[in-house]
C-alpha cells in the first residue's frame, strides 16, 4: 500500500465489482490539469512512498504552472512494458547476462525478474523476400523461421525463464497494432497488495512508435531498451514534469484527404511548431469528429514530429472501438466507470490549461505524401511531381540518365523517379480500416478498367494483424489487390523496417551500375535515407490508396491530380480520380465488413503460436546457456569487471573525433536495421564465423549478437561524415596512423582503443532522431566514445547514450561544429565533468580542441544530464549497472 497523505484510496463500485482507486479530486488543483498530467498525477498519488515520491511531489503537480520550464522531476512507474523482437531480444540478452552477474557478485539472480507485465510482439523479423505470390506470405514465413530459429528459440528461453514475460509469436501481426487491437487496457485491473485496484493503463514500449497507444487515451511511450529493462524490473522511469501543448481540433476532413493526409499534416505543424520533449494533447469540438483508428495514426507518429507523447482523451469512441476489437463488456464498463469517476472523460466544451496552443481545421487538409528523406516534409499531391523533379539533381550525377532493359518478357525504359518499391506496410495505416478499405477499392476500380502494376514495381501488402486480411476477404477486395501484386508477404513491419527484400534485378542493377534514383512508396511512418532498402535513394510516405496508385503509375514524375495513371481497354485514360472511393462507399465496406467477432478469433489464444512455433526446442533453466559457435545470441561485456561500487567519473583528456556530423543524423544513421553488406566489417565477420550471405539476414535480426552490432555502428550506406569528405557510408580517418588514412569507423575505433584514445563524435541539429534503437547507444559506448557534442537531440537517443554511460554535451547556444572552425582533426579535452562525483550537475563543462597547427578552440558545452536520476545512471556507468547495484543492495 502507498503511503496516501492525500487520504485519496477509495472504492470504486462496477456492476458489483469494488475496485480500490486512487481519487484525483483530493489533489488541489486537479481538476484544471491536461488529461496526460491528470494521468501522471495519478500515477504518483499510488505509488507515494515518502521516498522516491513525496506529498510535495504530489502537491507540485496538482498546482502545474502551464508557463514555467520543465524543472520540477517526478518518478513514473509504467503499468507494464512492450516490446518487439528487434529492441526485446537484446532486453531480454540484457536481463540474462545480468543474472549471471548478480550471482557472480554474491547476489540472487531469481531478483532478475520482471516486476510489471511485459509483452513482446515479434513482428520485426519477417522480410519480403517473395512478392506477387499467393506463396508469398507461406515462402517468406518459412524463411523467417529458418533464418530466425536461434533468436526464437532464445525467446523461447525468456517465457519460461521470467515471470510475467509474453511473446506473441511470429504472423500475429505489428506490436502497435496488436497493442491498439488485444493488449491495451486503458484502465488497468490488477491485485496490488492483495486489493483489487484499478488505474490508467500507462506503458513504455521498445519501440518509438509505442504512441500509437496514445489514440486509446493510453499514456505511454517509447524508450530504449535499457531504459525498458529497468522499468521491467520495478525501477521508476525519472523524467522532469513536461510542458503540455493543447492542440484543438474543429472541424471535419473534406472528401478526398484520408487519415494519412491529416497525419502528415498534423507532423508539418508540431515539427515546425518544436514539440520535442514535450506532452501533445487534443481537445476542440473537432476530436469526436477524428475516428478511433485515425486517432491511433496520428498518435503513431509522435516521434515524427518529436513530442514524447500525442494523446487523445477517453470517449464514447473509445469504448465504441473497445466493443469492437473484442473486449469484454466488464472491462468497458470499467473503462466508462473509473474515466467519469476521476475527470478522465472528454468534455467537448472544456479546456484544459495548457502551455502551449495550437489548432486546425480538419477541413483544410489536402491529400499530401511526405519526402523523400523525413516524415515532416510534407508535400501537397498536386505539387509531388514538380517537388520531385527540384529535389531530383541533389541525388544524381546525371538528372536525364535512363537504361533500356528487358522485365517480364516486355522492353522497359528505367529512368529517375521509377518506383522500386510500393508497399502498404506499418502499423501506422494498417491499422486504420478506411484507408485499408480505400486502398482496396482502388484496387477493385482499376482492376476493373484493365490497369496493372508497372512491371518494375515490387509491390507488397503486409497487414498488422490478421483481422485486416479477414476483412479484406469478407468485402471481396484481397482479390483485386492480388491482381495488382499486393498479395499478403507477412504479419510485420517488413518494408517499413527495412525488411523489404531484393528489388526487380533490372531495377537494383539499374541502381548500382547506372546511378538510376530508384523511388519508394510505403504506407509506413519512416522514410530516412538507407532504411528502406540500399538499392533505393529517395523514399515517400503516402497513404495506402495512394501506395495502389504510384504502383500503377511505376514513377515519381508524374502528376497524379492531372496526368492519366494509364489507359483502359477501350483506349481512355484513367485518371486518378476515376478510380478514388467516396467516403460513402469507404465507410458502406467497413460497416458491413469488418465484425467484432474477427477481433475475438484472432485473438482467441494469441500466445499460442502455430505448431512451427509450439514445436520449436526450448532451452530451460535459470540462467541461460550461451553458445560460443552463435552468431545470433552472444553474452554481452557490459557487466565484465564491474565492482559492487562505481568508480568516481574523470574528465576526458586526449581525446580524438570518431565522427563530425551534420543535422538530421537518425538512430538510422548510427546503427542500421536493415541489409548487412558483405564487404562491411559486419559482413566480414559472419563470413568469418562460416555464415553465408544469404543467411546474413539483418542487422535487427543481428541484435543479440554485440560483435556484429559493434561493427556496424556507424555503417549505414547513406552516413556522410565530413572527416572523410567524398566517402559515403562507414568510414572515417584514423588518427592513429601517418597522414589520418580514410578507413572503417569500426577498425579505426579498434585502432584508438588499442593505443588508450578515447574518442569523442561532433554532430549538428536533431542528433539520434528517428527509432527508439538503444543500439544506437550500445554500439556508440563500445566503439570507445565517451561524449557526444551535438547541437540538439531528440529526447530518446540523449536517454540512451546516458544509459550507457555516454555524456551528452550540446554546443554553446547558436554555435555547431562549422561556426567554431572544427573540422574533426582536433584532440578534444573535456574538463568539469568530475563535479558530477559531487553530488551535483554542473551546468557546463568546458571544452578544449587543439587543432595539429597548434590552434586552441575553447567553449563551454551545455551537459546534458537533466534529471537527477540521469546524474545517478553515468556515475554507475549506466543504467543497467545502476540497476544492477541497486538490486544487490536489496
């Protein structure tokens, strides 16, 4: 039981069921606050133990001041934790080899548990390979659980090894989805203490798109791994008390503009407007005109637009969408019951206060796609052609370059702009029946009228769970979909990851032999530069009827408002408006087609797995036993030589740049999900351990093996460091040798760890924006480097490099690399940093670069360690080392 000065415990009747519940109307000031703090404040009033939450901390929250800047910090204990395979295996990698290390220090490894609930979906693993197939989805599964045995095998290990550790096995669907669909509860149900109670379902998730969950009026959202494991095994995520913008909708969206318009829409706002770090929360008339399923999309795309979370009150439409995803009618009652008991239910005529304001009319959105590198550029359908062609010179040597070949027995022309790849794919619109439905009878209407794919377009539809394909079936719209190539290629993530596959031979060898732009088009919520596949350089997002559309147009260059999308057998043009659903027609397939009853098959024993998965051999024991010929699942070095007391941090003296890099650099950028290149020194070493390039598989699939992952940090093919000017990809200078001779980062790293240089990586604005990839962080730490110097960071990546002992400094307000003459040939000492042993954050630490001429730079950089929690983590080495200390302690 919590402490409770607020004397807030009471009972809360349902239908006969007494539920204890902590009332927020005992809070000063509560009734004023966003529905998100409101959340949080109940958060603190449970889990009060005079410690680590206080009445003042509980009373500082009740009496928010919209205006002032984040400085007050609050411990947030998440209801349970969710993760996918790709970020779950190293968690659970992680939490195996802490067991091994609490035993070696003395202590219980059965400590090494999970304390709240955590679900993992494996749906990151399953590759296109095989497309334009009623076999596709059969061939490619079959490939997943070839190449994937080892890993699932391991997670196989982790549910028998934990308690109230779940894996949904592999064909389920997207974690996201299946989150929104089956695992979310939006008020939680859970003996604490022997009592019923209820509370707000919250969860962090290993996965940034976590905030799909938002739509529910679920606050959650993504953090790396590390920080997943510690929430995982009961420790409190520390986070400073967020500025909330309100943002109002009115209105209603015109005939045309689709959920994935409004989405793009709404990421150019919030980019533009700056909501990083920051809580988004709407409100306005116009929010019971936003469907649940739309709701859920713009909460997906949170981290596009930087806020931590996008979140949508409770409402009738919930429980609407709860009724029909399955859920039993005890649990939506106590939905209804427990939000309207603590102020949780949305008034359309109220307003919270709120820091910040913003508002749209939903009647001004306009069909949009986004591109080609960013999910916040986005661009009106009327003016993607003539984008495209200014944009177009930036990525080739020869804008008027075209080859002649021969696909499918026919003679094509392949030019700039030719789209490689259409795939409707992600959680963010597979989840959302209207544009899946529209996306169908597009399909259906130009079907109809004779029109096909272009034979260059690897087309692939990967739905988020198996609903969408019941559905799909029942309206009769899988077969026209079929017949344009978009046959079902798996349950996951796929295209949208970076799982796309090989493209047409013609189209990779036009790309790598002729310097061809190829194009993507997903539905997906990523589009950064080298994540989709290698062979493609420029990417858009697009909603999936328009993902049917540019497959049938095969290009980029072509104005899809004005120009045919082709001719019918009658020799008229098609145009795209032509074959464009109304939303009565959307709305007539989805009301009639999709069934409350689908949801409860599907999900009827989602743990279960098929026979492939049941029969698969499972290792047991307390402690896992790691193989040394494995390739995918290697003890980590974390924990090697660790002390039972941390040792005090030093300064960094001596130190040289790994990297100088520019604004935008994605987690994407840092460590790649995708392809593994033979010649890179990751493909080196598996070729080394006797893998053959087929079985490279990815380097998501790779994550539980810390030597590949270390070897391909910093090896993404579109990475520019401005050290090696003219190299693309993972290179850098080593200045360990004569001259600096351009070479991999990874050697290079090998080379400055072997002469004792600690090294340092210099980067511009948005530094490690994009996926919540904790990798990113491992890979950063075990190349050597002990401090980023970046000009901002997105909220996630700065956690992360905290939580592997990595200092992150940012440049003097107004400053970058470029201004203070830095060109990455410096040695780079770093003083003030051992104030951090003194119980206190400095504000800066100075830094000194001496250039080879002898040149001295000097500046203050702003460290950023925000909350005292983040200053306990460094000092420990880590996260995963505080923990681990704090557990032996008991």
């Amino acid at each position: 039981m919590s402490i409770d000065s607020f004397d807030a415990r009471d009972t809360l009747d349902v239908n006969g069921t007494a539920y204890t519940y902590y009332r927020l109307d005992k809070v000063p000031g509560a009734e004023r606050l966003p529905f998100s703090l409101k959340v949080l404040l109940e958060n603190l009033l449970r889990t009060e133990d005079g410690a680590n939450i206080t009445r003042d901390d509980i009373a500082f929250l009740g009496q928010w001041d919209p205006s002032a800047e984040p400085r007050h910090e609050i411990q947030f204990t998440p209801a349970r934790v969710i993760m996918q395979d790709f970020t779950g295996v190293p968690c659970v990698v992680d939490l195996a080899t802490m067991r091994e290390a609490m035993a070696g220090l003395g202590g219980d490894p059965a400590r090494i548990n999970p304390l709240s609930p955590a679900e993992m979906v494996i749906d990151h693993s399953v590759i296109a390979d095989v497309f334009g197939s009623p076999q596709a989805l059969r061939i490619n599964t079959d490939l997943e659980y070839e190449r994937n045995r080892e890993r699932y095998q391991f997670l196989r290990w982790g549910q028998t090894a934990f308690d109230d550790f779940k894996v949904v096995p592999p064909g389920t669907g997207i974690v996201h989805q299946v989150n929104i669909e089956h695992l979310a509860r939006v008020v939680f149900p859970r003996e604490v203490d022997g009592v019923l109670t209820a509370y707000p379902d919250t969860c962090v998730g290993t996965d940034s798109h976590t905030t799909m969950v938002n739509g529910l009026g679920v606050v959650g959202w993504g953090v790396g791994g590390i920080e997943a494991e510690a929430a995982m095994l009961g420790q409190p995520i520390s986070m400073l008390i967020p500025r909330v913008v309100g943002f109002k909708l009115i209105g209603s969206l015109p005939q045309g503009a689709t959920a994935t318009d409004l989405v793009l829409t709404i990421t150019d706002l919030l980019r533009k407007h700056g909501v990083v770090g920051k809580f988004v929360e709407f409100y306005g008339p116009g929010v019971g005109q936003v469907p649940l399923a739309n709701r859920a999309t713009i909460g997906n795309m949170s981290p596009e637009y930087g806020s931590t979370i996008a979140v949508f009150p409770i409402d009738q439409l919930t429980l609407d969408y709860l009724r029909l995803t399955g859920r039993d009618d005890e649990q939506i009652a106590l939905v209804e019951a427990y939000a309207k008991a603590q102020g949780l239910w949305f008034d359309p005529e109220a307003t919270a206060e709120y820091s910040e304001y913003l508002e749209l009319d939903l009647a001004t959105v306009v069909p949009s796609i986004a591109g080609p590198k960013r999910p916040q550029d986005r661009i009106a359908l009327s003016e993607a052609k003539s984008t495209f062609l200014t944009t177009l010179p930036a990525y080739v040597s020869d804008p008027l370059a075209s080859v002649d070949d021969t696909i499918e027995g026919h003679g094509v022309t392949l030019s700039h702009g030719l789209v490689g790849v259409a795939a409707i794919t992600s959680c963010t619109n597979t989840s959302n029946p209207s544009v899946m439905v529209a996306a169908g009878l597009v399909a259906k209407k130009a079907a109809e009228r004779g029109l096909t794919r272009k034979p260059w377009v690897k087309t692939t539809l990967a739905p988020g769970s198996q609903v969408v394909t019941s559905y799909l079936q029942r309206a009769g719209l899988d077969a026209p979909l079929s017949q344009l190539g978009f046959d079902i290629v798996g349950y996951g993530c796929t295209t949208c990851i970076g799982n796309s596959g090989p493209l047409v031979p013609a189209v990779s060898k036009a790309a790598n032999a002729s310097d061809i732009a190829v194009v993507s088009v997903l539905s997906g919520n990523r589009n950064f530069e080298g994540r989709i596949n290698p062979d493609v350089k420029m990417n858009y997002l697009a909603s999936p009827p328009l993902v049917v559309a540019y497959a049938l147009a095969g290009t980029m260059d072509i104005d899809l408002v004005h120009d045919p999308l082709g001719t019918d057998d009658q020799g008229n043009d098609v145009f795209l408006a032509d074959i464009w659903p109304t939303p009565a027609e959307v709305e007539g397939v989805v009301s009639s087609a999709i069934s409350s009853q689908m949801y409860q098959t599907s999900y009827a024993d989602v743990f279960a797995g098929d026979e492939r998965w049941q029969t698969l051999p499972t290792p047991s024991g307390e402690t896992f036993e790691w193989a040394d010929d494995s390739t995918y699942v290697r003890k980590p070095p974390y924990f090697d030589g660790m002390p039972v007391a941390p040792e005090p941090v030093e300064d960094i003296r001596g130190a040289r740049v790994l990297l100088r890099l520019g604004d935008s650099v994605t987690t994407d950028h840092i460590s790649p999900a995708g392809a593994i290149k033979p010649d890179s020194p990751a493909g080196k070493y598996l070729v080394e351990h006797g893998v053959e390039r087929k079985d490279f598989n990815s380097y998501g699939s790779r994550r539980g093996n810390h030597e590949v992952m270390i070897r391909g940090t910093f090896a993404n093919i579109r990475l520019r460091n401005q050290i090696a000017p003219g190299t693309e990809g993972g290179f850098t200078r080593d200045f360990t040798q004569p001259d600096g001779p351009v070479s991999t980062v990874y050697d290079a790293a090998m080379n400055y760890r072997e002469a004792g240089v600690p090294l340092v990586v210099l980067a511009g604005k948005e530094y490690g924006s994009g996926s919540s990839r904790d990798w990113a962080a491992k890979g950063t730490m075990l190349l050597g480097v002990r401090a980023v110097l970046a000009e901002s960071y997105e909220r996630i990546h700065r956690s992360n490099l905290i939580g592997m002992g990595v200092l992150p400094l940012q440049f003097p307000a107004g400053t970058n690399p470029g201004t203070l003459g830095l060109t990455g040939e410096e040695t780079i000492d770093i003083s003030g940093v051992t104030r951090l042993n003194d119980d206190e954050t400095p504000h800066t630490v100075k830094v000194t670069a001496t250039a080879p001429d002898g040149r001295v730079t000097e500046f203050d950089a702003v460290v950023r360690i925000d909350t005292p929690g983040e200053r306990h983590y460094y000092l420990n080495g880590g996260i995963m080392q505080y923990v681990l200390r704090s557990l032996l302690k008991g």
